[in-house]
C-alpha cells in the first residue's frame, strides 16, 4: 500500500492540471465564439489581434 | 474643437461634420455592429479585412456565433460609415447600441456558475474515487487516510462551489421564508459536519462525496436555468439594441443626425416621409399624413398640418414635417402609457412557479422528518453521534438534486426548442404560464396584420381609368398608392402617359392627361364622398370619382395559427383600436366570434381583466403602444420582434421572422414540458419514498446514498429529453 503515497498525490494533480486548463480557457474567453473558432482556422488570413501599431 | 487637432486620424480632421455628428453617435470609441447575413469563414476573412484595411480602424474582431463585428477605432468616426464600407462588400450590417447589451454582467454570472461547476466536479471525480476505494473494504488505518484526503479536498471545494446556494438560502431565511436552499444548504453543511466528526472518531461513514456531488449536480441545474434565460434575454436585448435610434435636427440650417437622447424640449427636428416621430412635439411646418396605428390600432392614415400634435412612434408617410420637440424621454406620451403598465402589473397576482410550490411543501416535510429521526434515535440509543449521523444521512438521502434539475433540465430542452422555432422566452416562468391558458386575445393591427394595406378588389371601371390610376400612384411612397400600385401591376394593368406629375403632401399625387387635371388622394381633396373604410379616391377631371377600397393585409400563417388555437386551445379573441367595420371585417375572414372594435389601451387592459375575471387563463399577443397595458395585464403575453420596444418589454415571449404561424404549438409543447416536470416531481418522490425509511431506519450508507442521487438525477434528465 505504500504506493499510494505517489499515487494518490499524482491523481490529484493530474486533476489538477485538468481542471487549471479549464479554468484558463475560460479566463481567456475561449468560449465565447465557438462556431467562429471553428472556422477560423480555415482561412490563411494573420490572425494575431491586437494588430501591432 | 481644440482636440481635432491632436487626433490621431486625419480623416476625422477631413470632415468636421462628420467629427461633430460622432460626438454624438459614439460612446467611447468601440462600436457593435450586427451582421445578420455572416456564416462563412470567408465571410469572417471577407469583413475584418475591408474593416481593418480603413485608416480609422485599429481592430475589427467577428463573432460568428452572435453575428457581430466589434471595431475598435482610433478616432470618433460615424458608423454609417463602416455600415457603408461592409454594404460595398455585400454585408447588411445594423447598428447596435452598446449600452443596452447589458452582455458583460450576465457573461460573468454565467462565467462564475461555470467555474465553480468545474471545481465541484474536479473535487467530486476525486473524491469519488477516493470513496471506491472505501466501498470496496478499505478498512482501518488507510480508510481514516482517505477519508481525511477526501475531507481536505471536499471541504474547500464545497464551501467555494456552494455559494450560490448558501447566499440564496441566508437571504431567504432573513426574509422569514423557506425556500429549496435551505435544506440544499442545510444538508450540505450537515454532512461535512458529522463527515469531519466521523473522520475524526475513525467512523466508518463519511458523506464527503455525497456534499460535493450534491453540490455539482445543483451547480449543473442552475447553470442550465441562467443558459437558458440568458441566450433568450440577449436575443431580445439585441432587438432593443438595433433600435438605435437618430433624428435629424436643424440647428443653425444645417442638418445634423444626433442620438434622440441627446434631444431637448425646443429643438426643431426634421422627420422625412417614411420615418418614425422620434419624440413628442408640434409641427411646425410642412402637411403629409399620418400613420398612427402604432399607437392606437387604427389604421387609416391622418391627415396632419401645421400645429398638430405629433407622439413618439407615429409614421410619417408623404411630406417632410419640422417638429419642435415639446417632450422628450420619461415625459413623452410613451410614459403615460408606463403608468398605465405599472397599474396593470400591481394588478397581476403573483405567480407562484412549480419549483416554487415544490419548495414549499419539501423543505419543511424534509427538516420535519430528519428532525424526527433524530429525536427518535437518540431517545432510543441515547447516543448522540448515531442520532446526528442518521439525522444527516435523512437530509442528503432525500435527494433535492433530483428536484434541483427537474425543473431547469426541463424548461431548458422546451426553451431549445422553442429557440429554434425562432421564439424567445424571456421570463423564467412563461413556459408554466403557457401551459394554462385557455383564452387567446389578439391585437388586430400589426399582429394579425402586418399593418400593409391591400386592396380588396378592383373596382369596375374603364382601362383608362385604371392606367391613369397605376401612373399617379407609381409616383407616390404614401402605403395606399404602393399597394395600388402593386395590384394594378399584378393585374396586368399599363400606365397611361401623364405630364406634370406632382405629390401635394398629405392629401394626394394629381397629374394632367391631355391637358385635363387628374388626382388621386384623399376623399375633400379630389371631392368624393368617404366612405367608412380605409381607401383613395381617383377623380379624372369632373367625371364620377371612383373609390379604391384597401383592407389590412392578414400575416402569413395568421389563419393557420387561429384554427389551430380554436382546436388546442380554446376560445380566440380579436381585440383593436381600429374602427367597428375593419375589425369585423377580419373577424369574419379568420371566423372569430369574439371580438371588439375602438377599444383604448385602458380599455384593452379591462377586458383582458373582465375575461380572468371568469376565471379564464389568458394569454394575450401584441404589438403597439395601446397594447402594452393589456399585455402586462394577462397571464402571459407574447409580442413579436416587429413591435414597439415598450410592448416587447412587458412580454414575456417575443417571437422573430414575420410568420405567425410558428406560434403553433406552442402551448402544446408548454403542456407537454408541465407534463414532464410533474412526472420528473414524481420520479424524485418516487425515490424518496424508497429511499428516506432506509435512512431513517439507519440502514443507509454513503453508498446508497451516491446510488440514489446520481440514479435518480440521470432519470430525471433523461425525461427531460423527452420534450418533443
């Protein structure tokens, strides 16, 4: 059983990860246009807002 | 204007009028514009490249999924400009008006709901197999051990992702009432509680995965229920915010478009044919007619003349008038009707929702029962732990996430549905309103009809007559000489040759054949006698005038709609403004027994209350300015888009595109979605009855207890999804 002084700290930090990644695309307001998104990576066009002065 | 010269955009510095204008139009210097036609990815590349490409431009950015453009600019520009640039590229693009998108504040609700939904279910996905692990005989030392891990990590979780509940809870008890966060919370702090004590003695059960995936499973209904509201409160935020509205003011002989808000009393406005009044005010130049339905349902045009009175909302339809404002914002004839709404609303009783009544009946049987078992218990064993752990282990069995989602999983698959039919809820209980009704009231003018005017038949005259008639109307804008115009088209009628052509604003077009004076206009002007429905008159020179007779135009699937209503529903209603004779008239055509002419918007609002007075569940659907009282007045009230704001405002469903018939249905599925709401009631009862004599038995575990909630919460979703 003494593996579980890794394992249960491991799963927990992959949980972890998880959930910060989340918690980060949601901070970036990756969800706010979705369908947008989608379609965006279609087209060749330099899409790096905000355009540099 | 000291700043022009630092500005940073030479094109503003090019057009001063244009820089005086922005001033007006512009908050800030980000601009929203809605593009209804965008659904391509060329599209998106399409219009941030001509946007970009403007000098005054810093940023264009689309969003494919509200179909806007935001544009971030250097400088004040005036938006026609930019509406200019995307129609060059073959884009319809309207302005929106930035600070009626109240979008942020509900965005961050929905962001906040969001994040503490994925930190209960992170919590809850480890706790849960921490719990597994208990379950499956984990005893002594490793069970304490992962009873305290779970502890630390459901503890925090908990008390951050219950928020929600515990403020809504505080505020309910402080306000001396129950509502379903009481027991929700309740049971939530019970468990950690004995939980931690347990842990703490090395217990056998602890409830941790229990709080915390009662904790997720509420988060998610109440996600769902603000999803909901909010994409249909930001489709009918979005219709106000189209509505930006300009008028064109003299100052100083020049012309200037401004924001109305920026009107005061004593400016001169001018209102060009074929515009809407924007405020309040005299005319003081100028003849043309009127067309006034909007605000009282009549719909033949008046004539109007120097010194009349003209109210925000009326059309003007041939002549351009100057107008001095003598009202604007909160005085305008718009706040009389206010008034009158808020007299109908302290009138409407106040709807206790489904969820609601639940509520009541649940929480106080649910803290009845677990204070019951507890006093049982502990007379009995005079144990103090056992008495609380089964007194906790009562209030989680009972299973409020099952009635937490039995409600929004609900309405938010009826909601779906409805979307897609193009109607948007805007009030959380409208869909159980709906469900009631068993009286329709219709408003006549621009709900039945679409407020075009149509000819009825051609009268039974000469060719000539007619050609002549085709040229004089072709040559005016006024809505009567369009449809003229367009049946005589239609009709395969030519158009006689005329010279000297002219539009006399307000009462007519006249023109001259051979030499002889020919008119068409309203009935003292050519010399006619009038008739009692909304028509033209054609006078050829001094023979007989002959009468155009024009009927309101019914909308598509109007017919359609009212069989339907008759069948499913119950009685139609046909209430208006407009004169005894063209109500009847529309009536009869859609056989409708019920009906009432001339009606004013007080006494509008008095019949919708003399009907519930019968006891009748009414739901009334309208557009104008006179309906507002009535549709605060019923149960529920449906308006569509093509309305006034201010009766968009006291409906509760707003419906898009111009067809009524999309409407079918729809207390049917409102029926439907009731039926499923009350068999979701009943399966979490249902659960209850077997589960609560466990718990208080003192029988239930942690386990049973994560059985029975995730159980019985996937069925009452899963019935949800019935909603056809």
């Amino acid at each position: 059983m003494d593996v579980l002084v890794y394992l249960i700290p491991i799963s927990i930090f992959l949980g972890g990860v998880g959930l910060f990644g989340f918690l980060y695309t949601l901070r970036t307001k990756q969800y706010d246009d979705p369908e947008g998104d989608a379609r965006r990576i279609l087209s060749d066009e330099w899409d790096d807002h905000p355009k540099p002065d | 204007m000291a700043h022009v010269s630092i500005s940073a955009c030479p094109a503003c510095n090019a057009s001063p009028l244009a820089e005086r204008i922005a001033s007006d139009a512009l908050v800030g210097d980000s601009v929203v514009l809605m593009l209804p036609t965008i659904h391509c990815s060329a599209c998106i590349v399409n219009v941030e490249r001509k946007l970009n490409a403007m000098t005054e431009v810093k940023d264009a950015r689309v969003n494919l999924t509200l179909k806007r453009v935001t544009i971030t600019t250097n400088c004040s520009v005036p938006i026609e400009r930019f509406v200019a640039a995307l129609a060059e590229i073959g884009y319809a693009a309207h302005e929106l008006d930035p600070s009626l998108l109240a979008q942020s504040e509900m965005e961050k609700a929905s962001r906040h709901l969001l994040t503490r939904l994925a930190v209960s279910g992170f919590a809850m996905m480890n706790v849960m197999l921490l719990s597994a692990a208990v379950w499956s005989g984990a005893d002594g030392v490793t069970r304490d051990m992962f009873h305290w891990i779970s502890a630390m990590i459901a503890v925090p979780a908990t008390i951050y992702a219950g928020q929600p509940f515990f403020t809504s809870a505080w505020t309910a008890l402080r306000a001396r009432h129950l509502n379903m966060d009481v027991p929700i919370s309740l049971a939530i702090f019970l468990a950690l509680g004995t939980s931690l004590y347990e842990t703490n003695l090395s217990g056998e059960h602890a409830y941790f995965d229990a709080a915390i995936s009662l904790t997720f499973f509420l988060l998610a209904g109440r996600y769902l229920d603000h999803k909901t509201r909010s994409v249909a409160r930001s489709a009918a935020q979005e219709l106000s915010a189209m509505e930006v509205s300009r008028a064109i003011v003299r100052r100083d002989d020049a012309d200037v478009t401004v924001n109305v808000k920026s009107l005061v009393v004593g400016d001169i406005v001018v209102v060009r044919p074929g515009a809407r009044v924007p405020v309040d005010g005299d005319i003081i130049d100028g003849s043309s007619e009127v067309d006034r339905s909007i605000l009282t349902g009549e719909i033949r045009p008046e004539f109007v003349d120097v010194e009349v009175k003209l109210h925000a909302g009326e059309l003007n339809l041939t002549g351009p008038l100057l107008v001095r404002v003598t009202a604007v914002g909160r005085d305008t004839s718009l706040h009389q009707i206010a008034e009158l709404v808020a007299i109908a609303e302290s009138g409407r009783s106040k709807y206790t929702s489904i969820a609601d009544k639940a509520a009541r009946l649940y929480a106080p049987g649910v803290h009845i029962l677990s204070a019951l078992s507890f006093v049982f218990w502990y007379v009995y064993s005079a144990d103090l732990r056992v008495s609380l752990n089964i007194a906790s282990a009562v209030l989680i069995i009972t299973c409020p996430c099952a009635l937490g989602l039995a409600v929004p999983a609900v309405t938010t698959a009826a909601s779906g549905r409805l979307y897609k039919k193009g109607l948007l809820i805007k009030s959380a209980t409208a869909l159980e309103r709906l469900a009631q009704i068993d009286t329709v009231v219709f408003d006549k003018t621009g709900t039945l009809t679409n407020g075009m005017p149509q000819l009825v038949e051609l009268p039974k005259t000469d060719a000539l007559s007619l050609q002549i008639a085709a040229s004089l109307a072709s040559a005016s804008m006024h809505p009567l000489s369009v449809a003229l115009s367009k049946a005589l088209t239609e009709s395969g009628t030519n158009m006689a040759n005329l010279t000297g052509v002219e539009e006399i604003p307000g009462y007519g077009v006249q023109g001259y054949f051979g030499g002889r004076l020919v008119k068409l206009g309203r009935a003292e002007w050519v010399g006619a006698d009038a008739i009692d429905e909304t028509a033209t008159y054609l006078r050829l020179w001094e023979m007989e005038p002959i009468t155009f007779a024009f009927q309101d135009a019914l909308r598509d699937g109007a017919f359609e709609l009212l069989k339907d209503i008759q069948h499913q529903v119950g009685d139609v209603h046909i209430l208006s403004g407009d004169s005894e004779q063209a109500v009847a008239a529309i009536a009869a055509r859609l056989q409708v027994i019920n009906y009432a002419a001339n009606e004013k918007p007080q006494g509008k609002a008095a019949y919708i209350a003399a009907l519930q007075a019968q006891g009748k569940n009414v739901l009334m659907i309208g557009d104008g300015l006179n309906d507002t009282a009535a549709l605060t007045a019923a149960n529920v009230s449906i308006s569509p888009a093509s309305a006034l704001d201010a009766a968009r405002v006291a409906s509760d469903v707003v419906f898009l595109g111009g067809r009524l018939d999309n409407l079918i249905g729809v207390v049917g599925l409102a029926r439907q979605s009731q039926r499923r709401i009350k068999e979701n009631f009943r399966i979490a009862s249902f659960y209850n009855v077997i589960a609560v004599p466990i718990a208080m038995l003192g029988l239930a575990t942690p386990f049973i207890a994560a059985l029975a909630m995730s159980l019985s919460s996937i069925t009452v979703t899963l019935n949800a999804l019935r909603v056809r």
